[in-house]
C-alpha cells in the first residue's frame, strides 16, 4: 500500500471515528459527563501522524540531496577519467617523440621520417599534448628536475635553464613528464 493510499485509509477511519463520536456525544447529551481523552484523542493522532509525515519528508529530501551529490561526484570522476584516460598512451610515446628529435638533428636524416615526426607531434597535440618551453626560464621545481648545475655563462643566468636535455609535457592542465634540464648556478 503507498504512503498516499495509507494516509487516505488513515483520514477515513479518523472520520468515521469522529462521525461515530458525534453520534455517541449526541446519544449521551443528556449526560453531563463527555470523556476529554476521546475528544482529544484523533487530534493526537493527527499531530503525531503530521510528526510522522514531516519527519519521513525530511529523510525523503535528505536522501534526495545526497543522490543528487553522489550523481555529481560521478560525473566528475568520469570526466577526469576521460581527461587522464590517454595519459599512460601519451607517456609511452613520448620516447619515441624524444628519437625522432634526436634523428632530426642528424643530417642524413630523410624527409619521410620527418613528415612521420610532424603528423605523430600533430596527432598528439591535437588530443591535448602541449610541450613546455624550458630554455632561458627561471627553474621551477613544479616544472623541471634539475640534472645537473653548471656555472652560468652570464650572471643574468644564474638559476635559469641553461640547456634542455628532455622536454617537459602536459596533458590539459597535469604535467606527464617534467622537462629534465641543465640549470645554472
């Protein structure tokens, strides 16, 4: 039976018990003596089934609100599993980026092996791959990792990198691979 269906069963008896009282208080009006607990017993009932109804309405909308939140959460997570879901792939090709950098400053290197180097860069920029510029930038331990120090060649230098030995890439806004520089001192 539904909470309405009980209710309406509910409200009906109260009024077949009031209808019922009317009748007896009637029968007996020649006594004077009516009996306070019974007049007051349905509006008892009435106040604890409203008690009841409000407190049930108040878990209801509780209940509610946290679904909605549960709901949300999930929706985030999943969007950030989408966001991420490509960051193991990107990682793992990121080497592969690094000896086609390599290659190129190879002169004997053909022009066919450059265009594959060009459309992979493309590909992976286009899913959200950004290559981070070190050179000349102040060193930043959220950015780089520092291989080694070397004496600066101009004081405008010192704690600057000097030279990069492994690009750094983020994927969006996360950084995959901190760029491994030179930095000097």
């Amino acid at each position: 039976m539904s909470k309405k269906e009980h209710l309406d069963q509910e409200d009906v008896t109260l009024n077949e018990q009031a209808a019922g009282q009317e009748a007896t208080e009637s029968d007996s009006a020649a006594e004077p003596h009516v009996h306070a607990d019974a007049a007051g017993s349905p509006e008892n009932e009435l106040a604890a089934l409203k008690a009841q109804y409000d407190e049930l309405k108040d878990k209801f909308l509780r209940q509610f609100a946290e679904f909605e939140n549960y709901k949300k959460r999930t929706l985030k997570e999943k969007i950030d599993l989408m966001k991420s879901a490509a960051q193991d792939t990107m990682s793992a090709l990121l080497p592969v980026l690094d000896d086609f950098d390599r290659a190129g400053k190879n002169e004997n290197f053909s022009e066919g092996v450059q265009l594959v180097h060009s459309k992979l860069l493309h590909i992976l920029k286009q899913k959200g791959l950004e290559a981070m510029d070190s050179n000349g930038q102040p060193f930043d331990p959220e950015w780089h990792e520092a291989v080694t120090e070397i004496p600066a060649p101009t004081e405008d230098m010192k704690g600057k990198v000097i030279d990069t030995i492994e690009k750094g890439f983020k994927l969006g806004d996360k950084i995959i691979r901190f760029a491994k520089v030179v930095v000097g001192k």
